[in-house]
C-alpha cells in the first residue's frame, strides 16, 4: 500500500469505507456508553456523524462489487 | 464522440438559442454585480458589519504591529481572523493610507479569477475526455460555469467586501485546479513542482481563513485514494509548515493568536441556523446541484473519482455543520458552491457533447443497460435541457436593483418588486437570520449621513476618546480604533474576556461620544453603556440606525 505505484481500486476503497463507517457508528455509540455523566439520548452532532458513518458503509457495500477498476 | 450519429441542425439550432439566452441572463448578473462592486468600492464606510476592522488589521501591520493582541487592556483591540488577506493589501495601505476601495477591489478581482479558473477548468475536463468536443458549446457551458458562480446570490453579495473569505476562495479553487492530475504527471520533479505549489496556495488560503482546512482535508482524501504514500509524506509536510507558521504566530503574540483564532472560534451551534441556510443553498442552487451530484455518483460508479467530486462533499458537509455556529452566515458556502459549478459543467458539457461512457458492471446492467435503446431519444432530450438547466439557475438566483437607469425599466417589464434595503430585488429574501443583509447599492444619503456621523465625532474635542463599533468613524476622524466588539463578545461567551477596564472606562465617562450600530459588546459593557449614556441621535445609514450616545449628566 505505501509504494510508489500503490493506487485504491473501487473494491479496496469500498472495504476501506465500510472499515471507517463501521469503527465510526461504534465510536459515536461509545461516547454515549464510556461518557456516562451526559444526558441520555443521542445529540444532534451525533445524529449526523451517524447518518454519514452509514452512509459511508452502504457506499462502502456498492462499492466491493466493482472490483479492480481504479478509484 | 466520433462515433455518435450527427444530430439534426435544428435541434442543434434550438441548443444554441437557449443556450444564448441562458448566457444572457447570466450576463445580465455579472452586470448587476459589476455595478454593485463599483458602487461599494466608492463607498467610504463600512458596508458590511466588520470591514472596518479588517482595514484596521491591514493599518496594524502596515505599521509593523500586531492585530492579535490583549483585549482586555485599552484599546481592547484584537482579530480573529488569520493575517495573508491583510498581509496582501498592505502595499497598498503604504500607498494609499487607511482606504476600503483597494481591499474590495481585491476581492472582487479574486472573484474573477476564481470564476475564470472555475470556466477554464470545465473546459480543459471536456477536452481530456472528450478530445472531439464541439468548441462552440464547450466553450458556452465553460463560460455559463463561471457566470454561475458569480451569479450565486451569496457570491455576488460578498464578493466586493473587504473580508478575508472572498480571497480564500480564490486560493482554495486555484489548490485545487493545480492537484487535480498532480498524480498523473510522470516527470517527478514537475509533480514535486506542483504539489508544492498546490499545497502553498492551500497554505495562503489556510492562513487568509481557517475554513480552507475543509478543502485541504478533501485535497488530502484525494491525494490518499490515488496513492497513500505520496498523500501521507506531502501530508505530513504540509502538515508541518502549517503547524509552524500556528506556533510562531502562537508565541510571537504571547498566545493571543490562539485565543482569538482558535478559542474565538469555539461557538454555539444552532440547529436552526444550520438547517435553514441549508435549505436557503438548497432553493438557490438545485438547479445546479443535481447535475452536480449526479456527476459525482457517475465518477464513484462509472469513472474515477476526481479531486473535484471529492471537494464538494467534504466542502459541502463541514460547510454546512460550520454554518451552524453562531457568527458564521451563509458565505460558508461559498466554496462548495464553486465546486458545484465546475461538477455541474462537467456533467453538462459531457451531455452536449454526447461524452457519457459507462464501465461493465454491475450497475451498468442494472440501470444503464435496460435504456440502451432508448439512448439517443434521451440524448436529446439531454442536450436540450442542458442550456434550461442554466436559465431555471439564472431566475433562481435573480437579484437586481430595482430603481435606476436600465434597471427600473427591466423591473417594471417583469414585475420584480424590491424586496431588501434600497430597492433592491433578492431571490433569497430576508428569510433566514444567518443570510447577510447586503447586495444592495448604496446612494448618495447613505454618504451624506455617514459624513453627518463623522461630523458629531468631530464635533468631540481631541482630548475626549470616542468609542465606535465600527472602525471607519475612527479612520475618517483621525482617532484611534477602540475595541472590536465581535470578538469582545465572542470571548465574553466563552469565558475569555474580562471586561472589567472596558467597563471601569464607560463608568467615568472617558467617551465623549459612543456610536452604535448593532450592540455587538459583551453584556456587561452593553450595560454599562446604558447606564452611563444616553441616546442623543440616531442617523440612519445603509438600511442601519446608528445610535449616538452621550455621557448622561
């Protein structure tokens, strides 16, 4: 990955995004689980990082089936 | 393409007349907006809450002395903007002393030249993949792209301010022309050449207003999907002559560099403000938005993805969470809206130029394929939209004056009612609170009376302080430039501000004469204006009541 000819093709760029989306969705749970003193309930910033962490994992899934085609 | 059928001269005919009369209109803004920049850099006060302000940072520097200072002693002065817009104009402060005119020119001027680099790149994209494009109808599309971008109603309402974000822009859009193929140059040392250059127009930006770190982050995305390594050691470089210009200006100013760029900036977000400003660039853009969003799902899909594609997403959506913070305004989208511009003009030109190829996938058989036959009939129908696409913008994104020579009568022939200060006609209206409420020209009273409140002030004797929420009573007085309430206020919010000795002052009446136009100061000094003066005039000026103060007793 890190040589100089190294380039994300659309299916390694597609588990790329399904990678971050979901450590994304489960990092915006956990500052509900480990921050414990917060008000309950999911907060508006968080909605929206939830909503783009999802969004990147179902552009991640359409994205593994296009296979070697250069990104 | 060479191997598409020849489409029949009529059709191409009606192509071309809409395509005129889309231009037309587009030209007929561009107008409106040349007009508008000429008036207000005849205007010698300040138009827009703050501009006074940036003169006053470009004056400190010109004389070699800091903007980022302590704002808890006298003049309780400080900026939370980054120096190179400043840093630009003073030249021209040496020349010409403290003036507005040559900081709007400048930003007007970096206007045009980010909707020149904004048509240039539109039709330099066409021809890499279209080499057989029509030069006629590649050449309107490119030209109607950078009318856009000055045609969008926020654009054109800042675009002759004397404000930091109008250059920032211009130094984001040019990053961002020059590393869009930096992968594909094969000799190392011009690609070494280019990604420097690159990467210090997005410092320039950076450091002229920090939302250019939105367009970095998407540069750095792109840079990353085409090779890692090469995005991981420019990024790291990059990353340390930003970090060491920060420290540098960090220590050199005690640490107040960091308070009023970075604490300063640390704001409330308001869900409504975000949502409406939202729908606000929603309502004036969508005509070109779709296209827009429909050539990005092409790229991700069917093509590879561009620097471009990549740019709109990360400048739209940091964008739109950024214009929810108290303080921002729509001009935070400024930027995503020259991204949109060149997108949409990519995916319209390869439409009239009938440049559309799809890869075999699996999408290809499930959405392409099922219309094949129907192609050419939706080509045409295509192409033929193409040019309303720009026309449904054009009234979209309709402002004018509606009094004036040529103006009155075209106001008159359509019907357009002035709906903003001045008689001026905006297709955004005055509906959310965030959108800025300029655009409109100037006249000859505003003048008249901006020198009325400059008489009051000299009527003050020279010995007596007077303290102006706006810096260009102080400029046109002589007189120092006391506080920038702004950012006093900001600081108060988050509890970095002290206002004890502003406060001491406003007690024992060192103001001969307090002049306001928004109360923009920490409630503590508001308070303690209102109970140590009182209001003796207002003056109305620019669609602003300006209050006039005296020390009561």
């Amino acid at each position: 990955m890190l040589n100089n000819q190294f380039t994300f093709t659309k299916k390694t760029l597609g588990i790329l995004c399904v990678a971050i989306g979901t450590l994304g969705t489960i990092a915006i749970f956990a500052v509900d689980i480990i921050d414990v003193g917060r008000e309950g309930g999911i907060g508006p910033i968080q909605a929206i990082g939830l909503v783009i962490m999802i969004s990147l994992i179902l552009l991640g899934i359409t994205l593994i089936p296009l296979g070697d085609d250069p990104a | 393409m060479t191997n598409n059928p020849p489409i029949s001269r009529p059709i191409l005919a009606i192509i071309h007349a809409l395509m005129l009369i889309a231009l037309a209109w587009l030209l007929f803004h561009f107008v409106v907006y040349v007009v508008y920049a000429t008036n207000l850099i005849q205007f010698p006060f300040d138009y827009d809450q703050g501009e006074g302000f940036e003169l006053h940072d470009v004056m400190l520097l010109s004389q070699f002395q800091t903007p980022y200072a302590d704002i808890e002693s006298f003049p309780f002065y400080g900026s939370i903007y980054p120096p190179m817009y400043h840093v630009f104009l003073v030249p021209f402060a040496w020349l010409f002393g403290a003036e507005y005119w040559y900081g709007r020119l400048f930003s007007f001027i970096t206007t045009l030249i980010t909707a020149i680099t904004i048509g240039w790149v539109v039709y330099k994209e066409t021809y890499r993949a279209i080499p057989h494009a029509d030069k006629t109808l590649t050449r309107m599309i490119a030209l109607a792209s950078g009318l856009a971008f000055l045609s969008s109603n926020i654009v054109y309402h800042i675009g002759p301010l004397f404000r930091q974000h109008i250059s920032m822009f211009m130094f984001e859009t040019l990053a961002v022309a020059v590393l869009a193929h930096v992968s594909e140059i094969e000799s190392t040392p011009r690609r070494r050449r280019m990604l420097l250059l690159g990467f210090g127009l997005l410092i320039i930006g950076g450091y002229t207003k920090q939302l250019a770190a939105f367009t970095a982050i998407g540069v750095l995305i792109f840079l990353f999907i085409r090779n890692p390594r090469r995005a991981i050691v420019w990024g790291f470089g990059f990353a340390a002559v930003g970090a060491g210009i920060f420290v540098l200006l960090t220590v050199s100013t005690d640490g107040h560099w960091w308070t009023q760029t970075i604490t300063a900036n640390v704001k409330d977000f308001l869900t409504d403000q975000a949502i409406g400003l939202a729908r606000l660039f929603a309502n004036l853009h969508l005509a070109l938005f779709i296209p827009a969003v429909l050539y990005l799902v092409y790229e991700v899909y069917f093509d590879r993805i561009s620097i471009y594609s990549i740019w709109l997403v990360c400048t739209l959506v940091l964008s739109a969470l950024a214009a929810g913070t108290w303080g921002a305004g729509d001009s935070y989208y400024a930027t995503a809206i020259g991204a949109m511009c060149i997108l949409s003009g990519i995916f319209l030109s390869k439409t009239v130029n009938r440049g559309w190829q799809f890869r075999q996938n699996y999408l290809r058989q499930m959405i392409v394929a099922p219309f094949s036959k129907l192609a050419p009939a939706i080509t045409i129908i295509l192409m033929l939209l193409t040019p309303i696409v720009y026309i449904v913008y054009a009234r979209a994104t309709l402002h004018m004056p509606t009094t004036g020579a040529g103006f009155s009568q075209i106001a008159e022939l359509f019907g357009i009612e002035a709906n903003a200060d001045n008689g001026f006609y905006d297709s955004a209206g005055r509906l959310v609170g965030a959108y800025a409420d300029i655009g409109h020209l100037t006249t000859e009273q505003d003048v008249i009376n901006g020198d009325l409140i400059v008489a009051r002030i000299n009527e003050v004797p020279t010995d007596k302080l007077v303290l102006s929420e706006e810096a260009a009573f102080s400029f046109a007085t002589d007189r120092e430039v006391i506080t920038n309430p702004v950012v006093l206020y900001i600081l108060d919010q988050v509890g970095h501000y002290d206002s004890s000795e502003l406060v001491t002052m406003l007690e024992e009446q060192a103001f001969g004469l307090i002049i306001l136009r928004a109360r923009f100061y920490p409630p503590p000094v508001n308070i303690a204006i209102d109970t140590y003066y009182e209001m003796v005039e207002v003056i109305p000026m620019n669609g602003f009541d300006y209050q006039l103060l005296r020390p009561k007793n």
